[in-house]
C-alpha cells in the first residue's frame, strides 16, 4: 500500500493533474518552490528585452518573476509544461500578460519544443529534469532553441532532494546531478558548473551552463 502511495505521489509530482491528488501538489509547489524560482530568475541576469524559456514551469512562479524583469517590448517569455492543471493553474496568474503577448505557454515536453532555432537568450527550470523522460533529448532540444552563449540555470535543494530519494520518491529518475551534467555537455553546453549557494540563510545549489555555438 505504501509504495503504491509513494508511486502515485511521484506520478503527481512529475505531472500534477485536475482534482485532490493535482491541488495538494499544487499547494506543495507553490510553497516549496517559491524560493529556488526566485533565485533561479536572479541567477539568470534577465536584461529588459531578453527572450527567456522556463522549462517546466508549474504553478507559475518562476514565470511570475522573470516577467517583472522584462521592461523593454523586445522582451518576451516563454514557459512550457506537460500538465495540463498547470498550465490551467499558471494561465490564470499570467493572463494579463498573455494578452498583451509578453507571455506565450506552451503545453507540451521538452523533447519538443515549439520554438524556432536560436531565438532564447536565457532559459531556466527549478525542480525539473528528474522527470523528463530522456535526459540527453531534453538537453538537445533546449540547446536547439537557444541563442549562442545563452545561459541555462537550474536550481535544486540537493539535500532536500536525496531525502525525497531516500523515502522512496523518484526511484526510477535520472536524479543525480551529475547526470544531468553530463547530458548538457554531451549536447553541446559548456562551462558546466555546480555551485552551492546562501541566500537569506538557506543553502541550496545551482548549475549553470552556456550554449556553445558557432
């Protein structure tokens, strides 16, 4: 019984969906999330016209603070998920910006993105690659779209996250950092670094990477 509550918890965590299971993921994401998202936008160094992707965006959090950073009418943000509740969820936090067009989301994976080739100068994703289904796929396609010397950030509790591991969760995810790293770099991503980070007292870790392209 237990497992099959671990299981079916991991399925909602990956991809929450309409009812009880999808809100209280929802309300876990938002409080949880709320600060790697923050500190995954400031990572980024958004400038006022940048065209920015998250990959996995959820309730909408990180989406909510990359758009405060997009002051110039070049400026344009991108957010993609594959639950459908999410971007139910997200649609609604961003609508006025979706209307005046600084804000498109797309539902759909990472392995097939729905933009052009290097158009995004700054993509992040909190939370994120340990349910993508090919590491390796996702990390090309994300290169695809982005711009030479983009900059990727992807922030994480690594502690929190071997603790999750630990109980049960995620038993069958490419969780590892490390081999997350490697798929970027076997796309093409170089300068690809792990760095722990403090902010306000609370430790977490962020990777970073750039496009490396002609």
């Amino acid at each position: 019984m237990m497992n099959l509550l671990v299981d079916r918890l991991t399925q909602q965590l990956g991809k929450p969906t309409q009812g009880l299971w999808g809100w209280l993921v929802n309300r876990f994401l938002e409080k949880k999330n709320r600060f790697l998202e923050t500190n995954a936008v400031k990572l980024c160094d958004i400038q006022p016209d940048s065209v920015v992707l998250e990959v996995g965006f959820g309730p909408g959090l990180g989406l909510l603070e990359a758009a405060k950073c997009l002051t110039d009418p070049r400026g344009k943000l991108y957010g993609l998920d594959y639950s459908d509740y999410m971007h139910s969820v997200a649609s609604r936090k961003l609508q006025p910006d979706i209307q005046t067009g600084k804000v498109t989301l797309f539902l759909g994976s990472v392995e097939h993105i729905p933009l052009e080739d290097s158009m995004v100068d700054r993509v992040f994703h909190c939370n994120c690659y340990y349910f993508w289904p090919d590491l390796r796929a996702g990390s090309k396609e994300i290169y695809r779209v982005m711009k030479p010397g983009g900059l990727m950030v992807t922030t994480l509790n690594l502690e929190s996250l071997e603790r999750v591991v630990g109980a049960g969760f995620l038993k069958d995810a490419q969780w590892p950092p490390e081999t997350y790293m490697e798929a970027l770099r076997d796309t093409g991503f170089v300068d690809v670094c792990m760095e722990n980070k403090e902010v306000e007292g609370i430790s977490f870790q962020a990777i970073f990477t750039t496009a490396n392209k002609p």
